[in-house]
C-alpha cells in the first residue's frame, strides 16, 4: 500500500460555491503520497453528495458523514481517521497557493523532525478561484471570466511570518508575533502537524463557535512542539464577509474569557508549561475587539463604553490588564509600537476610563490605521 504522507482535512458545511475551486487546488499538489478527508459538518445543502462525488471519481478522497458539530470537531474527527505522518486543514472556503505547497511544507517537516511547520499566506476575495493550482478571478465576459490574478488584485501579496525556529520559539516575541502581531500560529491553517504529535497528546480542537484555532495552538505551543518554517506563500485565505468571523457576537466576552480560562485549567490539568503572556496579550486584544465590534455594529462609543466595563469585570481580564500596565510580558517583546500602546491602553483599562479607551479605538478606526497595519503585512 502506498504511504500516505500528508492528510488534507477539510470540513464541509455550507460552501457549494467554494467547495469546487477549494478540491481543485488541493488536486493539483503536485505531492502524490497525499489522501483528503472531506468531513460533511451536517451541511444542509448540496455539499454531502458533492463530498461523495469526489470519493467516488477519486480514490485518494474519503469521506465523513456527521451531524452538524462545529467547525472544531468536524477537524478532530478529520484527525482521527487520518492514516498520513502529517495533517493539513484546509477550510473548504479558501484555496492552497500553488501546486507545491503540501510538499515544500513536507519537506520542511522532514527535514527539521517538525511537530509543527508553518507557511506563509495570501488573502483572497470571494471571486479567486483555482486555476491548474493557479489563482484566476472569475466575473466579466467570455473573454476575461478566467484570468490570472496580477499583483494588487484579487489577491494580496504574502503575509509573511517573520518567524524562524531554534530557541526562539520558546520567547515571549515569538509567542507575540506569531500568535498576535503577525498572527499565523493561531490559525490551524496554513501548516502541517505531525499527527503523531496530536495524537499522543490529546490536543483536539474545542468547541468554541469561534477563536478555536487560537485555543488549539496555544495548547500545542504548551508541549514544546519542533516548530519549523517555510517562506513560500502556501494558503489563500478567503475574505468571506458573511463567515462567523465577520459577525456580530452577542457572546464574544464570555467565549473570549473562557478560552483564557480553560487554556490555564487545561495546563494546570496536565502539568504543562501556561504561558501567562500569551493569554495576557489574548485579554488584551480582546478588549479591542469588543470595542471594534459595537463600533462596526453602529451601536456608538456608549455601547462601546458598556461593553468595555462589562469586560472589565472580568477577573481575569483585570488581572492581566494590571499586569500590562506595569509592563509585564511586553517588555519581552523587541521592538515595535506596540511596546508603547499595550502598556498605555492597559493603564486606561485599569482606571476604568473606558470611554477615553473606546474613544481612542474609534479614532484609530477613522484613520483606517488597523486597516493600514494589515496591507503593510503583504508584501508584493
């Protein structure tokens, strides 16, 4: 039996129109020691004889049939069927960048006896599809309905991650950057894990209805996993503006503290290494996500103030708010504004000013500076 070297897992719930140029990417890998699960989450659609088209018209495709979990454990039973060394998620929205990603990270992975090897990444709009491992744009006339993407259309230069491994994986500026500044380690896409490497230690993705990539990771990170790297973009993400990540949550406070709260039960649990940087910048940031939120919503700078002191009351958050502003975990940080920002937004949050908080959130958002931030990211 030929050896499976990498499973693609990729769960399915309500992505007919992506599902297509998603499988078409995924097909042009030029890796042939390669299977892919689709796991149906219940999709009330086409989607679950889509998948079972798929099985049928190619052998390396099988196919999960469950009632409808979750994006989190649809992954896990993806994990637990898989017969590859490595795992790769692969949302069924978004593409893989080319035809060589799967084996530049295998090889990656090999050759550094990686637990976890991450990539680069592009972002797409909803019209990119997949074109001979290519991008194209569909939309137009005849003439132009299947065109190569140029530089500064339809996609976005590479993000790059600005990571590297050795011992700087165990520094609070790796933790920083890769999970927050940059932010490619809190995504489950866009890397290969060894699934040995799961398996062995239970680290299966939770249940949250959203941030579960984040909470899965920074529970890996917890074992000291090999951490390797590839520059190369290997993903496409798609900005999808009607996905969960894109929605008002009503329960965006209590999800966002319970994943701190069960990230240092789940170590204390397991007599891990909790790293408190890591969930002191998740708090932090949190808080600016609460406010981003009210604001995008049109609910004003008093809803924003509402919510920021409903946040505040948080135990948790206030204790590591307090931390901040003494300069705790960021002084380990090298470099940048944030060194500056986190200590001084923090102080505000700490005296419950979070009005002159919302206010200075809202200003930023004005300028289009978080915006700015995310374009100086990809580079052309």
């Amino acid at each position: 039996m030929e050896r499976t070297l990498v499973s693609v897992i990729v769960p399915v719930y309500k992505a007919k129109e992506f599902l297509a140029p998603c499988m078409e990417s995924i097909f042009a890998q030029e890796l042939e020691e390669m299977e892919v699960i689709l796991v149906d989450d219940g999709s009330p659609d086409e989607c679950p004889a889509l998948c079972d088209a798929y099985a049928e018209q190619n052998a390396r495709v099988r196919v999960i049939h469950q009632e409808n979990q979750g994006l989190g454990m649809a992954r896990n039973a993806g994990i637990r069927a898989a017969r590859g060394k490595y795992v790769c998620f692969v949302d069924a929205d978004d593409l893989l960048d080319g035809p060589f990603c799967l084996s530049h990270l295998a090889a990656r992975a090999e050759k550094k006896h990686a637990d976890i090897t991450q990539g680069s990444y592009r972002r797409i709009g909803a019209g990119v599809v997949a074109d001979g491992g290519r991008l194209a744009r569909t939309g137009g006339g005849k003439e132009d309905g299947r065109r190569r993407v140029q530089s500064g259309g339809a996609a976005d230069g590479v993000n790059y991650h600005h990571l590297h491994g050795g011992r700087y994986t165990s520094t609070a500026d790796f933790r920083f950057k890769g999970f927050y500044y940059y932010g490619h380690l809190a995504y489950n896409w866009g890397k290969l894990y060894r699934r040995q490497f799961l398996l062995e230690h239970g680290l299966f993705c939770r249940a949250y209805p959203f941030s579960q990539d984040k909470a899965h990771n920074a529970a890996c990170l917890s074992y000291d996993p090999v951490y390797a790297f590839v520059d190369e973009s290997v993903y496409c993400y798609r900005v999808n503006e009607s996905s969960v990540s894109f929605r008002y949550k009503e329960n965006l406070i209590p999800v966002w503290v319970a994943i701190a709260e069960d990230y240092l039960r789940f170590c204390g649990e397991r007599g891990v290494k909790a790293y408190e940087d890591l969930m002191a910048f998740h708090v932090f940031f949190g808080s600016f996500f609460v406010v981003k939120q009210e604001l995008l919503a049109g609910h004003g700078i008093r809803a924003a103030r509402r919510a920021l002191k409903t946040y505040g009351k948080q135990p948790l958050a206030a204790r590591y708010m307090r931390e901040l502003s003494g300069r705790t975990y960021i002084r380990q940080v090298r470099g940048g504004v944030w060194n500056v920002v986190i200590p001084v937004a923090a102080g505000l949050f700490r005296m419950h000013a979070y009005g002159v908080y919302a206010l200075g959130i809202a200003c930023l958002q004005c300028l289009s500076i978080d915006k700015k931030i995310t374009k100086s990211r990809y580079v052309q």
